[in-house]
C-alpha cells in the first residue's frame, strides 16, 4: 500500500507525507518479519535462500543485502 498523507488549509497543500510499501513491509512487525518467523530450513544457505525470495517478492525494486547470523 502508498499512502500519501495531505494536509489542505485555505485551499493549498501544507504538509504532504508519504509512506511507501517498503516502509511497511519491512518495518520490524511488517510483512517480512512475520513471514520468516518460523520458517525450518536444513541449511545457512537454505535460510539464505528462502529470506532473498521473500524480500524479492515483497518489494522487488529496491536493492538490499540478506546476512544470516547465528544459524
């Protein structure tokens, strides 16, 4: 979802915000953290692999690095 936040007085735009899907499907208790939690993989690589698929498919115009830590 974009949402764009507008504030309108005497007929002009004030104050203009917005949050981009990135925003929310990455954010700590978004999309992405929800759908890797609990996910069973036989391999580092295997996790690897799985969290790349999912960031892809949440948002694939922005570039990103994945790093497996303690598995």
């Amino acid at each position: 979802v974009l949402v764009h936040y507008l504030s309108v007085a005497q007929g002009r735009i004030v104050d203009w915000r917005m949050v981009a899907p990135t925003e929310w499907n990455f954010h700590p208790d978004g999309a992405y953290v929800a759908g890797l939690i609990g996910i069973t993989a036989g391999s580092r690589e295997a996790v690897l692999d799985c969290a790349t698929l999912w960031a892809d498919a949440l948002d694939p115009c922005v570039a990103f690095e994945t790093e497996v830590v303690g598995a």
